[in-house]
C-alpha cells in the first residue's frame, strides 16, 4: 500500500482521471486553488450535501433551511467583525518572496520532525523484529531493544522537540505575540521550502476577504462601500434570523441551516480541496436561552459526530481539538479533525458563537434582534420575556467532507493470484453516497440482451441513478465501476432469458449472486435507504 503522501497524489490523478475533480479552467493551467467538480465528483457532492441536509432540516424537528444571496450589504462585514478582525498573521521570506501563514510555516515544519521520528520508529522497529521474536527472546526484552534503539536514535528528543513547538505556537498565537513567533522560527531554523533560507520579514496580519464593486455608483476606491464576497455563510442565516423565526413561527431553541458558497484569499492555498480560495460550507446556527449554551454546545459535539459515523467513517479516525485561542465572537470553540492522509485536521467546527453576531447586527442596524420568550423560568415564575438569543454554530465544509469522504473509501487492492498478477483500484463509499448505484451491463451487445438491460435500466432510473454499459469485457467494465465506486453491477446473460434472473456483483466482497430482475430495485433501495 502506497505511504500517506503517495496516497494523497494518487487520490489526486484518481480524482482527475475519473471525473470527479478537475483543476479549474485547465486550459490556461488552471487557476490556484480552485477546483471544478466533474461528473462523478458533482454527485458525489450533491450526495453528501443531501445527506446533511436532510438530518438538518429532516430528521430535526426544529430546524429550518434557508439559502441567503453571496453578497450583502457591506455593514454586514463590519459588524461581524470580519472587516477587523478575519486576518491571518503572515510571514515573508526575502530571498523567495514568498508568504506564508505563520502557523503553515511552523505545521510544516512540525511535520517534517514528526516524519523522522516515524522513520526512527519504523527503523528500530524492524530490528526490534529481526532480533525480537525471531531470536527467540521475550517480549519484554525484545521491547527493551526496540525502546533502547529509539533513544540511541534520538527519537525521544525529537519526538520532545516537536511537542514543544506546538505549545509554544499556540500559546504565542493565543497572545497574538508575533515578535515571539518570529523568534520561534528563527531559533528552529524554519526555512523557506523555495529559497531554504531563513531570512523572514516581520510578520503581519492580512485580511482574507476578497472585494468587488456593485453596480455603477461605488468606485473600488470608496472603502465604505466595499461589497464583499461573503467569507463564511453564516451572517446570511444571522441578518434572517427575525424573518425565519415570525415566518416561520419558530420557538426557541430552533436551528436555522444553509448550505452554500465561500470565499477566502487564503495565503497558502494549497492540499487540493482542503483549503482553497471558492468553497462550500454546510451551516447550522442553533438559537438557544442564554444560559443554556455549555449543554447545547456539548450535544451539537455529540450529534456531530453521530452524523460523521453513520456515513460508516471509522472513529478512530476523528478527534476533537479544543480550541486556545478563540475567536472573537466565541466563549467555546472545538474542530471536528478527521485523519486525512495529510495528517489529523479539521474538518468541522463546533461554536459557542454567544449572542455577539445578533448583538452587532442590532448595533450597527438599529434593527431589535430580540426574541419574546413566553416560556415561565421556573426560578421567578415569570416568563423568560425579550432576550438576544445565544447561538451555538457547527460548520463543516463540503469540499473538505469530500476529501474525507473519498481518502476513505480510497483503496489500492492486490488481487494476484499463484498464476495471474491483478490488482484493483476500488472507491468504497457508502452505499448512499456513492454518485452512481446501479451498473447495468448486457454481457454482450447482441442475442436479445441489451433490450432486457434497457428494459431494467427504464424500471430502475427514476429511483436510482444507473448507468449502462456494454463495451468492453465484463471484468474491465467491473474494475472501471470499482474505480468509480458503484456499489452494485448486474450482469444480463444468456440465463437471464431463461429464468429472468441476473447477477449481481457486489463491489466490496466481489461476491456475485443470482437475483430475479424483480428484487434488483429492493436490493439496491435498501443498500441506500
Ligand atoms: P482553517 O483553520 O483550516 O483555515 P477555519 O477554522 O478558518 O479553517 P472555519 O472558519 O471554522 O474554518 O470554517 C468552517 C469550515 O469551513 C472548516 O471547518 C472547513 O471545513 C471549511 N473551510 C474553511 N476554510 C476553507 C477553505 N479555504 N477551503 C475549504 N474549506 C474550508
């Protein structure tokens, strides 16, 4: 199996080869960090955003959708915050010229010293083996030996090393100390991957919002009329809350869901779709009493999670990351981080956003963003009456939940045998995911087979999507269904004319089964229900 880095390119040409993400506008050599999402690509996404959708705005109660424009008025921006305060500190290096995300710079180099001591590990590993068990000596002494060669190796040293690194960037970070996060590079050595010099500039902070101009009456030169390209869509759901809640008639707690486009001139745009500059958020804002946001805050940890495990993704693969440094708006904050195959990182965040957002918007509008809770507070007898409500947001983007998604279900398998070399790419997705179900395929093109195919095709299409083939031999069309990932294969053959019986293919176990046409359409609704 390829290593990790491999993985991730491979994933990448996968990508490319089979329609699911192309780099955008490849004919002038694309532009950076900015992907088009193929044929398969475009379902597969389409699918997840489903699936989210539907446990939001389906499967809860009290919970709305809603879908606000990309551009809004421009106060909206200054009363978030983000015209201040959504800036990232960066760091040039002089010979290169080249910009990096200060805590980009110090990850990359975090990484590089955790891939030596794996090296290290691995290494004293192996003669762990070849003089452990296979000397003949105890476990213990064999873990003595291996444990030993580590430390000969220096492996604990950098193992320390890194880990202090860590703390001391995110307590740096915590105190926007950028004169200490300077001296943290220098006094490591992190270098430039372009130039491999150390020769930084100060570092600065430097806003992620890309702007435009509206119509004829605003000059790009006239700061107060900026029109911005929305950077997160959650002031969308904030500026509608009064709309949503009267129309809708909601009671508190409720939650208001969006899923749509974000923009961000991210400085290091790089790792194909985890990070890029056009994306999609999956938005919940959960409007509760204030008060009640430690317990909301926990459940949405919680229901988070859930919904990342019923896709069938492995626990072990998620973690949760507790936020030191807050944002401005938050009082708790965590990331869902999942294991990509570039390392542990986030993937969702959960946010105890407190009443800031409403508040502003009240300030800055002169608009009430107040709720009348009727609702009697056991502890005055009286009910709650108008308060600001607090919001607890989880925010997940679609592009990276894409990527988790696919490194997961991403598998190089060797299938030779004593006589025959083979092997197979298969995408394993579930079942509900996956962009195509159902692969009809007449084993040949004549005898009367391809009009029984059409014939389930025409029966199947309007639950499912299907797709029909009949070029090529029977196993390239099942490696290039495995590829794409499509759960179920149903082969029509000379029997089927007999008995109206097919045989259905299994992705994952490559088990195939006889079935009468009539149950292809049970087998598959269920496999996706
Ligand atoms: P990061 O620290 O990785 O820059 P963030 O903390 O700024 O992310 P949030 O503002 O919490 O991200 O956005 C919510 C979610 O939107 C993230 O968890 C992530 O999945 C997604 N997201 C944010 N920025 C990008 C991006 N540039 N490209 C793709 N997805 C993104």
């Amino acid at each position: 199996m390829a290593n990790d880095t491999n993985k991730f390119q491979a994933i990448i040409s996968h990508c490319k080869e089979y329609g699911f993400i192309f780099p955008s506008s490849e004919i002038y050599d694309g532009l950076q960090a900015v992907y088009d999402y193929g044929q398969m690509g475009s379902e597969l996404k389409k699918n997840i955003k489903d699936y989210w959708w539907k446990s939001m705005t389906q499967l809860e109660d009290n919970i709305v959708g809603i879908d606000a424009a990309i551009f809004m008025h421009p106060t909206t921006w200054k009363a978030s915050g983000h015209v201040d305060n959504f800036n990232d500190p960066m760091i040039d290096n002089k010979d290169s010229k080249k910009r990096y995300r200060v805590d980009h710079l110090i990850e990359g180099y975090v990484d590089q010293l955790m891939e030596e001591e794996n090296i290290l590990l691995e290494k004293s590993g192996k003669e762990y083996k070849e003089t452990g068990p296979y000397a003949g000596i105890s476990e213990e002494e064999a873990n003595k030996i291996f444990h030993d060669r580590f430390a000969q190796a220096g492996g604990f040293e950098i193992r320390e090393k890194w880990n202090s690194i860590l703390k001391s960037m995110d307590a740096l970070l915590a105190k926007d100390d950028f004169a200490g996060l300077k001296t943290l590079i220098e006094e490591n050595k992190i270098k430039c991957a372009i130039s491999g010099t150390c020769n930084w500039t100060d570092i600065r902070q430097f806003n992620l919002m890309f702007s435009t101009e509206f119509g004829s009456t605003v000059s790009s030169d006239d700061e107060d009329n900026k029109v911005y390209l929305r950077p997160e869509t959650a002031q969308g759901i904030f500026v509608n809350f009064l709309n949503v809640q009267k129309t809708g008639r909601m009671k508190i707690p409720f939650g208001i869901a969006q899923i749509g486009k974000a923009f961000r001139n991210e400085i290091v745009a790089r790792q194909f779709v985890f990070r890029m500059r056009e994306f999609e958020q999956m938005e919940m804002q959960f409007f509760i009493r204030p008060g009640t946001q430690k317990e909301w805050y926990e459940k949405w940890k919680a229901t988070r999670l859930e919904w990342h495990k019923s896709l069938g993704m492995p626990a072990e693969k998620y973690r949760f990351h507790d936020h030191v440094k807050l944002a401005h708006y938050a009082d708790a904050a965590c990331d869902i981080e999942f294991e990509f195959p570039i390392g542990f990182k986030e993937l969702e965040g959960i946010h105890s956003r407190t009443d800031f957002d409403l508040k502003q918007h009240q300030e800055y509008s002169k608009k009430k963003m107040q709720y009348f809770d009727n609702d009697v507070d056991p502890a005055t007898g009286k009910p709650y009456g108008n308060y600001i409500p607090y919001v607890i947001e989880t925010s997940i983007g679609l592009d990276r939940m894409f990527l988790a998604v696919i490194s997961q279900a991403y598998e190089e398998q060797d299938l030779s045998t004593a006589d025959k070399q083979d092997s197979r790419v298969v995408l394993k997705f579930p079942a509900k995911l996956a962009p195509i179900k159902l692969a009809i395929l007449p084993l040949t093109k004549k005898d009367g087979l391809p009009e029984i195919a059409e014939q389930i095709m025409k029966d199947c299409k309007p639950h499912f999507r299907c797709f029909y083939e009949e070029k090529d031999s029977i196993g390239k069309r099942y490696r290039r269904m495995d590829a794409l990932g499509t759960p179920f294969c149903v082969t029509v053959d000379h029997q089927t004319k007999e008995d109206n019986t097919v045989t259905i293919r299994h992705r994952d176990s490559m088990e195939q089964e006889r079935v009468p046409i009539e149950k292809l359409k049970e087998i598959v609704l269920n496999a996706i229900s």
